[in-house]
C-alpha cells in the first residue's frame, strides 16, 4: 500500500502527472461556471458527475428574474458580434452584484437572468436594487461610447420551490420548477406594464427582516392560475432617482388611499386623489396606469381589478391539511376574519372592531403556538420557516391594530383594504401554501409509519 502510494507520489511530481493535475482544476472551474457550485451544495452533491437524472430536492428560495426591456429591436440594430459583446459586457457587469448578495445565477435565457436566493429574501432585494444602481454606471459608460442607455425590470418571488436534474439519456440540466417560479416570472414581466424597474411578491414582502427599510408600495393585485386568492405586488423605489424617489415618498399616502379606493370600486373617489398624485409627481408611472383604468372604466363601465375586496373567505377542501385539531381552527379562524371585515367594512364605532381584533390576536396566537407544537413532534423540516412567517404576521398585525385605531373613523376604505391585503390575503394564502405543504407530510408521515409497522408484522410471523 505504501508503495503504490509513494508511486504515485512520483507520478504527480512529474511533468505529466503536474498537467494531470492542471487539466483537471481547469475541468473542474469549466464545469462551476456551466453549473454553479452553489447549485450542486442545494442538491448535497460535491461534483457535477455525482448528479443524476430525478435528483431533487424542496427548499424555500427567493427566485430573482431580470429581463433588458426592448432587447428584441436593440438586437435586431446590432450585427451579431456586437450583440454577443453587447450581451456579455451587460451580464458580466449583473453577475457579480448577485454573487456578492449571496445568490447565484440558475441560468441565462439570452438577455434574462434567473438568480436564486437560498438564504435569504433580504438578499435577494439587496441583489435587485444593486443590479439597478450597477445599471447607472453601465448606462453612463454606454453614453460616453455614443450608445443609448438601456432599462431592465427585475421581479422577486419567495416560497417553495423544487431544485433538481431534468432530461433525458443524451441531455441533462438543473433546473428549479414550482409556483414560485412561474409567479416571479410573471411579476418581472409586470414590470413593463407598470413601468417601473422593481417589483417584489407578496410572499416577499413578508419575509423581509424590516420591510420599514425599504420604499415600499403596493402595486396591484393579480390572480394566479389555479389559485383561488390574489396574490399582491409591490413596488420597490429605493433605486429611483433622488427626486423621484422623494417625490414618490411624499405622495405614498394618498397614492394607496387611491389604489384602495380603486379597487373597492370607488372609481371616482380614486380619479380624484390620482390626480393629486400625479400633480405632485408627474412621473409616477404607477399613478398614470391607475388613473388610465380609471378613465377606461369611466367610458366602459368594465372594472379591471380581482374584484374580490371586502368579500368572506370560504372554508373548503383546498384548504383541508387532514389534520382534525389544525382544519378546525383554521375553520374558526376564517369565520372570525370573515367577522372582522364586515365589521370594519360597516361598525358606526370601532368598539366591535377592537373586540373582534383582540380576538384574533389571542386567537391566532393559540393556533400557532398549536401548529409549531405538532411540526415539532412530527419532526416537520420545515418548522423553522413557519415560525418565521408566524413572527412576521404577529408583528404586522400589530402594527396593522395600532393603525386601525387611529384611521378607522376617517379612512374606512384604506382600511378595510389594508386587512384584505393583509390579514385576508395572508391568511388564506399561508392556509393554501405552507400549511398544505405540511397537511402532505402529515399523509407522507402517516404512510410511511403504517408501511413500516406492516413491514414489522410480517418479519415478527416469519420469525
């Protein structure tokens, strides 16, 4: 043993056995850059040969998508050269600002990025808004050279997702596919019609350490195929130009006011605070497709909006986990907010709505205490993720129970908007996302046990 070991010992000192060794560090930086190294570590594999086909795994990632707006007629003005030069100096300059936020890129799709986010929503924002200012100076050394500046939109999704090997015997890739996937490509594509650069899901939105850090607003609210409950869009102005920015900041309460009036159906109530906006910030193009839609309802009578808003969440079977103590208080928990809105939607005091909020928050506080207790002695994988997520609605109940003693009285509308977007949507979403996620374990969990004690009967009579 020894002496082959010594042998080849010898052999690596070599000339040959050295470019051995070379060839193969070359092999191996060649393959991280066509599959990155932090994509085999989310698959618990060390090198790209141990991967095989089915290989998977399910993990809560932030999915950032970017996307070069107009790339079709900048490409089409540009020999293919200067496209492929083009191209690779925009991504060479994107690439680093993600790896520094600790993401990293699943992969191109031409001028669009895919980047994923293992750790953290927060790092995926820091990526999104250092993309944006990276493009500043892009833009500016663009001008220097004679050529336009360009503009790009980037949108962020976080939930579940599965990561894995895809293809057939002559052809395999990693790729990661889900509903989280499809959403954040949407929200990027969302980006156009709103005109702005950045927007970020609900779910990310939640999962924000300070979400107070950030300028943020919502956007809009959009139905997901197969899916029953809207999901909401946000935007994130931090990179906006200081005068935009400062100007967006000023008028954000009247902004929202109108959104929400916009979306309850007061269309005229929301025109008119549109148009105080917009005479206090011109260029806010979310404000101009808002009062757009006003205008178009005005001529049409046709409402473009979820149309859902102030409306009760039915109990049915997609929100069932089979788990008898868990499904009746959800059950619970959705008659009680069913109860909250209407009473803010139509108490003359906000006696009721103090009553039936101190409910909830005992009560929702009781069904998660209950809920983590059961992850835990299921040993549920994913327990630490939904007691970051009770945390985060804890504290933006409260801070939504603080406002609505303050603004009730005045601004019913605004309100009973901000508890649909909220508490209603929240809590319908989290009910059909992550607990359904553990209702599936719970069955998987249940199988498992009866396959093994199966499996113990039969070995106790043939001994």
């Amino acid at each position: 043993m020894k002496r082959t070991t010594a042998t080849q010992s010898r052999a690596a000192g070599t000339p040959s056995g050295r470019a051995g060794a070379v060839a193969d560090r070359r092999k191996s930086r060649s393959n991280r850059r066509f599959l990155p190294h932090q994509f085999m570590k989310l698959l618990g594999k060390s090198s790209i040969s141990d991967i095989r086909l089915g290989d998977h795994v399910e993990r809560n990632l932030t999915i950032l998508f970017s996307d070069i707006r107009d790339f079709t007629s900048l490409s089409e003005a540009m020999a293919p050269r200067e496209n492929f030069r083009f191209i690779n100096a925009y991504l060479k300059e994107m690439e680093p600002v993600l790896f520094q936020s600790h993401g990293f890129i699943d992969k191109y799709i031409g001028d669009a990025i895919m980047a994923l986010f293992p750790a953290s929503a927060d790092d995926a924002l820091r990526a999104g808004l250092g993309m944006l200012r990276r493009l500043r100076q892009f833009n500016a050394d663009r001008r220097r050279s004679g050529a336009p500046a360009i503009r790009i939109g980037i949108g962020l999704n976080t939930g579940l997702a599965m990561a894995g090997a895809v293809g057939g015997s002559h052809r395999m890739e990693t790729t990661v596919i889900g509903d989280t996937v499809n959403l954040a490509s949407r929200i990027e594509s969302l980006t156009k019609a709103y005109g702005v650069p950045l927007l970020i899901g609900e779910h990310v939105l939640y999962s924000l350490e300070n979400p107070s850090a950030h300028d943020i607003r919502f956007a809009d609210r959009v139905r997901v195929r197969g899916k029953e409950q809207p999901q909401s869009v946000y935007e994130v102005f931090d990179a906006d130009s200081p005068k935009l920015r400062a100007a967006k900041r000023r008028t954000k309460q009247i902004f929202e006011e109108a959104l929400a009036h916009y979306h309850v159906h007061e269309v005229g109530k929301a025109r008119r605070l549109l148009r105080r906006c917009l005479a206090a910030c011109p260029d806010d193009q979310v404000a101009r497709v808002y009062a757009e839609r006003c205008a178009r309802v005005a001529k049409s009578g046709v409402h473009e909006g979820t149309g859902e808003i102030g409306m009760p969440i039915a109990w049915g079977e997609q929100y069932r986990i089979s788990h008898a103590v868990i499904d009746e208080q959800h059950r619970t928990l959705f008659r009680q907010v069913n109860k909250f809105v209407r009473a803010i939607h139509g108490a003359k005091t906000g006696a009721q709505v103090e009553q039936l909020s101190a409910f909830l928050r005992k009560y929702v506080s009781e069904h998660f205490e209950t809920e983590e207790r059961i992850m835990r002695e299921t040993r549920y994988p994913l327990l630490e993720l939904q007691q970051q997520q009770h945390a985060r609605f804890t504290r933006d109940f409260a801070f939504l129970d603080a406002e609505l003693r303050e603004k009730l009285a005045t601004q019913r509308t605004f309100m009973l908007f901000k508890v649909q977007l909220l508490v209603v949507d929240w809590i319908a979403n989290h009910t059909m996302k992550l607990d359904t996620h553990f209702g599936k374990y719970l069955r998987s969990s249940c199988k498992e046990i009866g396959r093994s004690r199966a499996q113990t009967r039969r070995s106790s009579r043939v001994r």
